[in-house]
C-alpha cells in the first residue's frame, strides 16, 4: 500500500510540475510583467473606479475583510471574502466598494491615489473613519506584449474568482500569500520585488485552479488539465521547432491518431495543427524582434523548413509580412 501511495504522490507531482512548465512557457512568451503593485488598507465607507487597460491582467486578494467587486460586462457584483482572490485577465473596468451603499459614490482610482496622498510607496490608506471594517487588499497588475497572444488567455472568462484561495491551493499558498501581505508596501529593503515575484507564482498557480475546474470546459480550457492532451501539449512546447504532425502529437498522448484528433477538438475547440501554427507563430514574433536574427533564423526557430513557407503561413495568420510586423513593433 505504501508503494502505491508513493508512485500516485509522484505521479501527482510530475502532473504539478507538468502543468507549472507549460504555464509558465507561456506565460513567458506573452512577456508578463509586473507593473503596479500595492497593499491597501480601506475603511468605511469607501468605493474605487478602476479603470479598462490593454493587455494587463489584474488581481485582487482580499487579505483581511471583504468588499465587493463589480466587473464590466457582468451582471451582479462578485462579493469578495477574506481569503479570496480575483483576477480581471483582460483588463476589464470594475469597481470595488465596501457595501452596495456606496457603488454609485465609488471615484476614480486617479482621484482616490490623489486624495489618499499614495506615491507608490508604502500602503493606500482610504475611506471613511469606521475603522472596525478595515479591509485590507493585496492588488497585482501584470502587463503583456500587445502582440502576444494564446488561446489559454484569450479564452478566460472576464474574471476568475477562487474563493478561500490560501486555504484551498494548500498550506504554502496560504503561507505565501499571507508573506506577500506583509511584505507588499512596507519599507523593508527589497520588499516590494520579492512580493512582486512571489505573486506571479500566485498567478500561475491561480490559471492552473481555474483550468482544472468545473468551469474550464465552458470556456473551451479543459484540455490543459487533461492526463492525454497536457502530455502532447507539453511535449510540444518543449521542442515546438520539430516536425510535429498529429500522430506525433498522438504518440507524445498515448493515444491514436483519431482518439487524439476528436479528443483534442472537444476539449480545446480547434484542431491540434492549429494550435501547433498558432504557437509557432507566437515564437516566430519573439524572435523577429530580435536584431541579428535573419529570416531564416526566424523560420527555423518556429519550425519551419523554408523562407517562403513561413512567410506564406505568418502572412495568413497576422495579416501581414514577417517584415512589416518587425517594422510596426520595432524597439525604439
């Protein structure tokens, strides 16, 4: 019995392991960044406008107390409890406030940063004088390239809402989110990055939940947290400039061919050539944007066996010339 217990304890950490890898190959390409982050210490009553961004996903991780979160596009308010956490993965405009009484007085960030008095330093202390419903919130913003694309983002719901998230991930999650708490926004050396680094973990780990849940197979995500499906897509994005096709895709699944195929579609809603040209495609824009790389670097790094093949693709893809898309993006 102790064995079996050990082989499904490794089993469920290469599975972890498995999954963390591809998350984060992705989450690579697409250039995530951290570009704002803060702790905030909000009183009654209280409401904050944020405002719709491009290409940034932000979270909100309820520390202590609770609040509601309106996102635009949804019809009801998610009420956010201690211990929650929730990601807005397309920038959407929301609002944050402590009661449904103050949803219509809510201002915008910009008035609120300038009325706190908050520099970016330390924690956003606003609201009212009833200091017995202090909410404390942890706020993550992370930016992508505006080039960048994958279906696993592209397919989000306008917002994930993990609730008792610390708890629910495990007791180094909880740990570590409760470490970002008392790290973000104190003045201890070198506080702010580590809380900035240790939440993109956070936000890897919270796609991850979310893909592995009931809801994934709504939004077309089911087939990333699938036994087969995740050996193929990870074999893939380990070596994505070989001469993939969809036996091999198959094979690397443990699959058939037409069990894979069928498989593949229901789970993921495309084809697996299309999604194997629509990633090589994201890699062959990384690489256009660097300098020395000829076009037919380019080309055999997407995995590609010609000039004139990849171009041909690139063109259908994007609409435009390998050439004009280094142009337009060209690094000042």
């Amino acid at each position: 019995m102790q064995i079996v217990h050990n082989l499904v304890q490794w089993q469920i950490s290469i599975y972890i392991i498995s999954m963390l890898d591809l998350l984060s190959d992705i989450l690579t390409n697409l250039k995530m960044r951290g570009t704002l982050y803060f702790r905030t210490s909000l009183t009654s009553p209280w409401g904050i406008k944020v405002p719709a961004y491009e290409n940034v996903a932000r979270f909100h991780f309820a520390h202590r107390g609770s609040c509601l979160i309106e996102v635009e596009g949804v019809d009801k308010p998610v009420a956010l409890a201690q211990g929650d956490l929730l990601i807005v993965p397309h920038g959407a405009a929301h609002k944050l406030y402590c009661t449904s009484k103050t949803r219509n007085k809510a201002l915008e960030l910009d008035s609120v940063l300038q009325k706190s008095g908050y520099n970016g330093r330390g924690v956003l202390v606003y609201g009212g004088d009833q200091e017995d419903r202090d909410t404390q919130l942890i706020c993550g913003h992370f930016s992508f390239e505006p080039y960048a694309k994958h279906v696993l983002m592209e397919r989000l719901p306008p917002y994930i809402c993990l609730k008792n998230y610390g708890e629910e991930a495990g007791k180094w999650m909880e740990s570590t989110l409760r470490f970002i708490g008392d790290e973000a926004g104190r003045q201890r050396m070198g506080g702010d990055l580590i809380a900035l680094k240790m939440s993109e973990t956070i936000f890897a780990q919270a796609i991850r939940s979310f893909i592995e849940s009931n809801e994934a197979p709504e939004w077309g995500l089911s087939g990333f947290s699938d036994d087969n499906l995740r050996l193929a897509l990870d074999a893939f994005h380990k070596s994505p400039q070989e001469h993939w096709t969809v036996e091999g895709l198959a094979q690397a699944a443990g699959m058939s061919r037409t069990s894979f195929a069928v498989l593949f579609q229901k789970k993921m809603a495309m084809t697996p050539m299309a999604y194997v040209t629509a990633w090589r495609i994201e890699i062959a824009k990384k690489l256009l944007l660097v300098k020395k790389n000829t076009l037919t670097d380019v080309a055999e790094g997407a995995g590609y066996a010609s000039d004139s093949a990849f171009a041909r693709v690139f063109k259908k893809e994007t609409s435009m010339t390998p050439a004009r898309f280094k142009k337009i993006n060209k690094r000042s």
